[in-house]
C-alpha cells in the first residue's frame, strides 16, 4: 500500500516530495551541507574518467584466467590505497579456463562472403578444418524451440532474432536467451552449430560476445555471434529461397587448467557504527574484447571515486563505505556468489548495497527496494538528487544491478540507479567498447549520484531493512 501512495506522491512532483521532510530530515544541516560540498566536488572532479583511462589505458580488457585480470586485480588494489582507503584486501576465486581462441566464418554458397563473427564465450571450437553445413534459419528462439527433433541433423542453426533499444535495456532480455541457451536447444535437434544475430543495437560490422552455457546431457556445439550487418546480409541470402552453405571455424577450448581471480574490497571505515556497512560495487573484470571501457570500466572509476571524496572528509562517516570489484562477472558471476557464501554470516551488517553496471548515461532514476519505513529516508534522498535530473521510480522493489543482485536475493536491501542505456549495448561486449565512447560529462553527474547516496546511508543511520 505504501508502495503505491509512493507511486502517486513520485508523480506529484519533487516539491511534494520534499514537503514532509522539514520535521523529519536525518541528516543535520551541517551534514546535509557536506553533502552538498561532495555533490560540488564531484561534479567538477574528473577522478572516474582518469581512473577509467587508466585502467583501460594500463591494463585493458580483463577476462578471467587472462594475464590482464591478473593485472587488474594488482591495479585495483594499487588504486584503492592510492585513493585513501582505510583497508584493502582481496578475497580469490577460482574457475576452469576458457580461451576463445581464432574464429572465421564465411558463406560458402549462393553468394561467398565473408562474416564477421566473434565465439560466445564458454563455447567449445570446431573440429580443425572447420564446419561447412546448409543454414537453417529461426527468426526467435522460440521458433529455434519449436524446431522437431532431428530436424537439424547436419546444419547449422541461425537465430536472427533483433534486439530491441530502450532507454532502460529491456530489449535485452528477449535477445539473451539464444546467447545463452540457444546452443543446447539447437544441439538437442541435431544442430552442429549455432550462430546468431549479435545481442546488440547496432549496426557496426562488430560482434558481440557474452556467456553462454550447455545443459548437462546435452551435445557440446560451437557457438557464435555474426556482426549485425553480416546477420542481415546471411538474412537476405535466405531470402533468395535458395540452399545456403555456411562455414564456421573456431579453435575455442574449455581446460580443465584451473586458474584464479579475486574480488577486491576497500573500506572506508565508519567513525561510530563500523560494523555496518554502505556497499557500493562494479565488477573489474571485462570480456576480453574491447577495453572494457564502458563495462564496467565506467562502475570502477565512479565507486572508488564515491569512497575516495567521502574519506577525504574531515571526518569518516558514521558507517563504513564498501567497495567491492566483483571477479568474474561475465563469466558466471563467481566473485559475487563466492562474496555471498564468504559473507553469510554477515549479511545483516550490509545495510544498503548498489553496483553500477550499465555504462555511460546520465542516471534518471532511482528505485529502492527497501522497508517500508526506510522510504521516509528514500525521499529525502530522492529530494537531495532531484536537481541532478533524478527522480524517483513508483516502485519499492528494486534488486541491484549485475552481481549485487546476489547480496539483494541474500537479504541486503538495494537501491537501483536507471541511467539513459539507449547506446550502451551499441557497445556492450565488443571490441567497440573503448574510452571513447564514456561521456565524461555525464559521468560527473552518476559519480556524484552514488556519492551522494554512499553519503547519505552511511550518515543518516537509516536503517533500510525496517
Ligand atoms: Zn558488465
């Protein structure tokens, strides 16, 4: 109920918002002006963007068991005492190896040309000299789906499906399924290959990777992603109504060679309620095209930057500030699910929690998912980021971004920050996704954004559970 007197007030206006407040701020006027000195700070500082070209610049793209995480989680940590945390230290995680190896791809027939194509990531290669089989075409995956049994025995199959563009991202759900499942579905009909339309929005002659999985029992078959434009140009061969011949070569491998990563964590530790903990998280892993700029280059440099301003306060907040650079995102979330089972037991003392993930773009909104009672302190917070351009989302049911999500389903309450993602997955996953394309100035506004909110939970004491 309270949820939807929300909704109503959130339409009212910020003004409205703001009326109930005059009796009841948590943050005293001396604390809601250094609140205003660090969104002034941040908002002329270019810390995140020198962080992000730095990382970008001296390391580079990072996936896990590359000699670039390696690096990264040395970078991460560097920076982290550079920056003034009062603790650094890294908790490891360990995986088999994946290496993506070369990969080609062609149409052979009617008309030969060359694709574009990058493996999806987790994908196993194809035998040496390559696989060359007539396509069959789905234009979803539930056609894929719907497909007998069979019925692919010697092809490969083709997912053209398009992936929509929205300011929030929601055409990416619809799109992933084919990246992540598609390749056992299409095996389960007797596929040798899968290739699909690069869950993407643009229309770059790049290929978009990301994790895949196969079922248990099921045939393990190559599985790529063609550039968008070379989707359409396969497309419109099939078009033609004529036989098409395709040619896909991949030396991809799963090892069995383990290696190891690791999750690094810094502090800012509280004054009075040390034990309670603010915790903001990017994850400092990449895929291993790309530099992995915007993801999530760009949630690094904004979540140390946020710690970094609060700890050069005169005095510490009253809780700690977190800062936590998840291992192994995209390959399976492995630091944030080693985190949760590490930190059981300390769960409750996580207090409020949100990660950025979701590359440039100047944050519009903000959506909680916290107590009912913390909402009081949600609207103040709101009312504080209003003249940043952010106002507050109707619902109370947020759960935080990439990996954090993990530590809201464990309990934590979360707060989600929705940037403009019209262009983010023009870029995402790509050997596209460079520091050219992070806006440095709407990154001022998002650093000062989280800022702002790692401030306020940490000061005012709320606590967001109730
Ligand atoms: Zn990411």
């Amino acid at each position: 109920m309270f949820v939807k007197s929300l909704g109503i007030m959130a339409l009212v206006g910020a003004a409205t918002l703001l009326a109930p407040l005059s009796q009841a701020a948590s943050l005293s006027a001396q604390e809601q002006a250094e609140l205003k000195q660090l969104k002034d700070v941040t908002l002329n500082s270019d810390l995140s963007y020198r962080l992000i070209e730095s990382l970008t610049t001296e390391v580079g793209n990072r996936m896990m068991g590359t000699p670039g995480d390696e690096k990264a989680v040395r970078w991460a940590q560097d920076k982290m005492k550079e920056l003034g945390f009062d603790k650094v230290w890294t908790e490891e995680i360990t995986d088999e190896l994946w290496i993506r190896g070369e990969a080609e791809a062609k149409i052979v027939s009617p008309y030969p040309q060359k694709m574009v194509v990058l493996a999806l990531g987790g994908s196993v290669g194809t035998p040496e000299k390559g696989i060359t089989a007539p396509v069959a075409h789905f234009a979803t995956l539930d056609d894929l789906k719907a497909a007998k049994p069979g019925s692919l025995d010697g092809k490969i199959a083709f997912v053209s499906y398009r992936m929509e563009r929205h300011i929030d991202g929601k055409g990416y759900g619809p799109a992933v399924g084919t990246r992540v499942i598609g390749a056992s579905i299409a095996a389960e009909k007797g596929a040798l290959a899968l290739i699909m339309r690069s869950v993407g929005t643009d229309n770059n002659r790049t290929a978009h990777t990301g994790l895949m999985r196969y079922k248990d029992g099921v045939k393990q078959i190559p599985a790529a992603a063609l550039s968008n434009p070379d989707a359409d140009l396969l497309v419109n061969q099939l078009k033609r109504g004529k036989p098409v011949n395709f040619h896909l070569k991949m030396s991809s491998s799963r090892e069995t060679e383990l290696v190891t990563s690791a999750n690094v964590i810094g502090e800012i530790t509280g004054s009075e309620k040390p034990e309670e903990m603010v915790v903001i998280g990017a994850h400092l892993d990449s895929w291993d095209v790309g530099t992995g700029a915007l993801d999530d280059g760009l949630g690094i440099g904004m979540v140390l930057s946020a710690a970094h301003y609060i700890g050069k306060l005169p005095k510490r907040p009253k809780r700690t500030i977190r800062v936590i650079l998840f291992a192994a995102e995209e390959t399976g979330l492995l630091g944030a699910k080693d985190y949760v089972k590490r930190h059981k037991n300390d769960m409750k003392q996580h207090m409020i929690g949100a990660e950025w993930d979701f590359g440039s773009g100047r944050i519009y909104q903000m959506n909680p998912g916290v107590g009912a009672s913390a909402l009081n302190g949600v609207r103040e917070l709101a009312g504080y980021l209003a003249p940043l351009g952010v106002s507050l989302a109707p619902d109370n049911d947020a759960r935080a971004q990439s990996d954090m999500g993990l530590l809201s389903d464990a309990g934590m309450p979360s707060i989600n920050f929705s940037p403009d993602g019209m262009a983010y997955f023009d870029y995402h996953h790509t050997e596209n996704d460079t520091l050219d394309k992070v806006n440095a100035e709407d990154l001022k506004q998002t650093t000062a954004v989280y800022t702002m909110f790692s401030y306020f939970a940490a000061q005012s004491g709320i606590d967001f559970r109730k």
